[in-house]
C-alpha cells in the first residue's frame, strides 16, 4: 500500500487513510466537552495541538482544531479562560521558560474567551497582547514594528457589539510582510488578490464578526513555499467539502478559523500542497474536467483516479446543490444508472464461484432458476432457451427487451411505473416473446439485469441490495452505496441534486439491478480495484472468473458480462446514463481506473463522459506514489 510516504493523514468523512507526510486530524463544530474529549484522544495517541479556534454562534461556543502527530518539545494548551485567567496562564507558563505559539480570542455572549497553546523552546524576544480595540491594536502595531517587530499572528474577535484583537508579534527578521485587520469579505478578497498576483504567500487569516457582519484580518509574506490553497466564508458543508477536496488531491490543513455569520457558523481556511503532485500535473486534471464541465453545463462533478490500485486523485466540482449553493466534493452520492450493471455481474460471479449457479444455467421454467413463477402465460420456447449468460451479455429478449430506440413498444424498465418487479417480469414474459433465438443477438437489455437481481435474491434468499453489500461492497471498504429513491424527498444524505429533465419522475429504487445504485467516486473505485484483474490489491473473484467476465461475447466481441471491452487495448468500461445523470466506470490496460460522475446528462452532439479521463492520462506526466484510500 506504502509507496513514497510511510505515515497517514487520518480523513474521517469517508473513512480514508491518506498517505502523505505527517499524519494530522482536523475537527470543526465540536462542543466545548467534544473538543476535550477530542483533545485527550489525539494527544493520548501521540498527536500534538497545531492550533485551535474558538468561534460563537448564537449562544453556543464551538471549536476547531488541527493536530499532527510528531515529535516536539514539551508543550501546555488551555481553552475556554477568560482574560484574567488567560492572563495568568500566560504569566505561569512563560516563567517557566515557554512560549506562546497560538493565542485565540472568541466572544461568548458578553464575555471574551481566549485558547492558546504555549511551547517550552527558546527563540527571539517575543510580544503578546489581547483584549486591545481596533486603535489600540493599530497603536502596537505600530510600536513593536517600529521597534523592528514581525507580527506572526493576530486574531480578531467580537464580544457584544464590540471588536477586539489579540496578537503576536517577535523580534525577528524576515521576509516582505503585509498586514490587515477589519476588512469586509470584499476587501478582504481585493487584498488578497492584490498581494497574491505580487508573489506573496497568506500565511495567516482570522475571520471574525463585526456588529453581525463578518471581517478578516490576515497576514501576507512574500516568501517561496509549497502550493497553497486559501478559501473563506464557508459554511460548514462546504467547508467539509473544501476540506475534503483539499486533502484528496494531496493538501494539508494549516489553518482554520470558525465564525459566525448571523447565526450560522463560517470558515476560513489555509491549505498546503504535502504531497508529490506537480501543480501543473494537479492542474491539468482540473482544466480537463473544468473544460468539459463549461462546454456541456455540467452543474456539478466528482472524480476520482487509481493508479497501479493506489488512490491517488480525487475532487469535486462545480455544485452538488445549486440552489442552495452546496459545492460537490468526493463524499457526495450519484446516480449510477448503468454502471450499476457491472456491479451486478460481479455478484452473478461470485454466486458462480459459490456454486449456487452456473452462467449456463436456464432461468425461466419447470426446474429453470426462476421457475414459473413470474407471469400467467405458458413460457415459449425461446424464454424457457434464456441462460443466465445470455442476460449478462444482452443476447436475450432480442429486441423487444432492449432499450433501443426501434424498439417502439419502448424499454420494458420504463413501463408499468406501477408494477413491482414480479409484475413488471411477469407482463413482460406475458406480452413481449423475445424477438430472437436467445444467444444469437446483442441487444442492449436494462431488462435482462433486472431478471439478474431476482435471480440473486432466489439464489440466495435476501433482497438483492443486502446480500450485495454484504458480499461485495463491505468486504472491499464501499460502505456508502445504496439503491437510490425515486423523489427529491427521497434523496440519502450527501446525495447530490439532479438537473435536466424529469429527474424525479422515474422509478429509480425499481432499477436497482440495472441502473439504481448510489455510489461516491471513492467507493466505486473501492469496488473496482478488487475486480480489475492486477496483483495490486487482491481481487475477490479469482483469475480464472475475471477472464470469463470480461470475455466478449460471440454476438458481440465487445461487450462481455457486464463490461464494455476494448478489444485492441484491453480496456474495460461502463458508462450510465438517465435524466439527470451521466456516469463512467473506466478501467486501462496500463493501470488506471477512473470513476467520473455527473448530476446532469446532455443530448448535445459530442457529449462523451470518457473525454476529459482521456485527456487527463494524455496531459498528466506524473503519477505520485501515494495511496488515499
């Protein structure tokens, strides 16, 4: 699993290790008595507090913290003092030879609060101050600079109607500085963007309120580093969704500062490239999906990307929520519509490796798989002919079962919306006789892999979304994948929003065999890479099962059992496709898989999910050895 790094940064939102540099875990929103408990576990584990912000919302204070495990000198943190107790915290432990490395001033209520941390380590002559106005802090400010001072950090917080400032400042040289303190969102980003374009890095940003408005103080060097990413004014969903974005394309959080906005909570954040990627390789990703996103309208958009079974990419873009102004990131739900076929077939395959049914196996008739209980008619010849085969590679029903537009009876999966699947099978096996000997034609068939789960449910005696995730998807780690709803109403958490169509007027739980599946980008990728057929993470069906797969049928060479083959290259794939929803399932010869899912689809000419994938293995140089599974 290790490549290049041996420690892990710990991400809780999908349950991922990340391998990187140091390991390190971020909380926000957590109580005064969650943030202790918090902060006995990760320090009990070897971790050390990097820093801490206090923020009230309403009547409530809430926390956020960062902690990285690494060796360090000895070292005190307190929260929750008031200014006469953080004063005697102060004078305490800087007379026994610390330093204060972070100072945190928050308002609860009418009351200022003060977090800081304090480090027992030598370094240049040091001044700290708290609980000072906006002059009064222009004033030291202006007295310590004077006297050959840098501020390394200030922190702006409001307590009634009233602001304050608390701050750091060390008598040290260094690089071109530039500090501001209560700006509005507005100035805020104008300063930023002026003093970015001139080559300097934020080093330092304290978001705050004002009278019920939010201001920024913040800190700007002009000094080299790592790559960084500054983002402010997130609310706490997309501030998990930054968060996640951030770390799954490789960045580390340095820092965090919670706010209230009204009475809702706000962030600002600073984060820093900590991983091998190249800008311009992590770039070129971006334009590649950014691209195609602006040339078709694409709302929203999650990615993800495997290289030699290792994670090593993975981002939201664009919206998951538009109208509610949600970003998408990796933890966000899609529909499959279609790459849930492949998922199906693996659960066909391995039941064949369990010996509770064979790909020749007749499925309809006295004796057959399914027996005759589906519909009132006599069977034909040609039903009782259909193996268990025949639906994986669409050679069944001919073309009355597929989805094909001379099919002008229509897709037997959009009819009868109000037929369960023993009616809709049943009305089917009644009405529609295959309109081809079985075996001898590819016809596209949703309805054959709908036949598929109810096979899977009498084979085995449970639901076919239970024994799936239980036998599939747990044993590989994909523990958020779920058969979706039909309505608005029924969207889980995290699932995205659909646009384009009538996105929520199918029966979408109904196709949960051939196209109802929810899945993240991670967690299909999850699923993939223990099906590919590469020795870099153990596949849990053998060799020998893998090939029959993926093996084309005599209809149809590139179509095999629930995979899309690319018969000069050795490709697989599978895309999806409903109202609102286009999906790729993508898996190299060379290496790579790669999962992209949309919330909308287009019927605009050219629309071709696989085409910004392909321009990301043309334009990327270098895959790093990380792992962020």
């Amino acid at each position: 699993m290790y490549r290049s790094f041996l420690l892990s940064v710990v991400v809780l939102t999908l349950g991922a290790t990340i391998t990187l540099a140091n390991p390190w875990v971020a909380r926000h929103g957590l109580s005064g008595a969650e943030y202790q408990a918090e902060f006995n576990k990760w320090t009990g584990q070897g971790y050390r507090p990097e820093q801490v912000s206090g923020y009230g919302v309403g009547n409530q204070v809430f926390y956020a913290a960062i902690w990285e495990k690494k060796a360090g000198p000895d070292y005190v943190a307190r929260h929750g003092l008031t200014g006469a107790e953080y004063q005697a915290e102060f004078n305490k432990w800087t007379g026994q030879g610390y330093r204060l490395t972070l100072v945190d001033g928050y308002g609860a209520g009418n009351q200022a609060l003060y977090a800081a941390i304090w480090e027992k380590k030598s370094g240049p002559p040091q001044v700290a101050r708290h609980g000072l106005t906006g002059a009064e802090y222009q004033t030291e400010f202006n007295k310590w600079t004077g006297q050959g001072y840098r501020l390394r950090l200030v922190e702006g917080y409001g307590v009634g109607n009233q602001v304050y400032y608390a701050a750091i400042w060390e008598k040290d040289n260094g690089p071109a500085l530039v500090a501001r303190h209560g700006l509005t969102s507005a100035e805020y980003q104008a300063e930023f963007n002026k003093w970015t374009s001139q080559g300097f890095r934020l080093t330092h940003v304290s978001g705050y309120t004002a009278a019920g408005d939010d201001r920024y103080a913040a800190i700007w060097e002009k000094t080299s580093g790592p790559a960084w990413l500054a983002r402010h004014g997130l609310n706490a969903a997309n501030y998990q969704t930054a968060f996640d974005n951030a770390s799954y394309r490789g960045y580390k959080l340095k820092l965090v500062s919670g706010y209230a906005e009204g009475n809702s909570a706000r962030y600002a954040a600073i984060f820093e490239n900590d991983s091998p990627w190249a800008v311009s390789d992590l770039n070129a990703i971006d334009d590649a999906v950014k691209d195609f996103m602006k040339k078709f309208d694409v709302p929203g958009a999650s990615i993800a990307i495997t290289k030699d079974g290792r994670l090593v990419f993975a981002q939201g873009y664009g919206f998951a929520n538009k109208e509610e102004g949600l970003e998408a990131g990796p933890r966000h739900l899609f529909r499959l519509a279609s790459v849930s076929k492949p998922i199906t077939s693996v659960a066909v395959m391995k039941l064949m490796e369990q010996g509770k049914l064979k790909l020749s196996d007749k499925v309809f008739g006295a004796g057959a798989l399914l027996g005759t209980s589906f519909g009132s008619n006599a069977y034909g010849a040609r039903e009782k002919a259909i193996t268990v085969q025949q639906l994986l590679e669409h050679t069944a029903g001919g073309l009355v079962w597929s989805n094909k537009k001379e099919n002008t009876s229509g897709d037997p999966m959009f009819q009868q919306p109000g037929f369960n699947h023993k009616q809709l099978i049943g009305w089917v096996l009644d009405e529609r006789d295959p309109s081809a000997d079985p075996g001898d034609t590819y016809n596209y068939s949703n309805f054959g892999y709908c036949v598929l789960g109810r096979i899977i449910e009498k084979v085995t005696g449970q639901s076919y979304e239970s024994w799936v995730k239980a036998n599939i998807l747990n044993p590989v780690a994909a523990k958020d994948m779920h058969i979706a709803g039909d309505t608005l109403a029924e969207r889980r958490p995290n699932e995205v929003v659909y646009y384009g169509g009538n996105v929520y007027g199918m029966k979408v739980s109904r196709m949960d065999s051939h196209g109802g599946w929810l899945a993240n980008p991670i967690d299909l990728l999850r699923f993939m890479v223990r099906v590919d057929g590469f020795a870099t993470k153990p596949d849990i069906l053998t060799a020998e099962t893998i090939k029959t797969m993926t093996t084309g049928s005599t209809a149809n060479k590139g179509y095999a059992k629930g995979w899309g083959i690319n018969t000069s290259n050795g490709n697989w794939s599978h895309g999806g496709s409903l109202p609102g929803t286009s999906t790729l399932l993508w898996r190299t010869s060379d290496g790579y898989t790669m999962a992209l899912l949309l919330n909308t689809r287009s019927g605009d000419e050219g629309f071709d999910v696989g085409e910004p994938l392909r321009e990301i293995v043309k334009t990327v140089k270098a895959w790093p050895g990380i792992d962020l599974f």
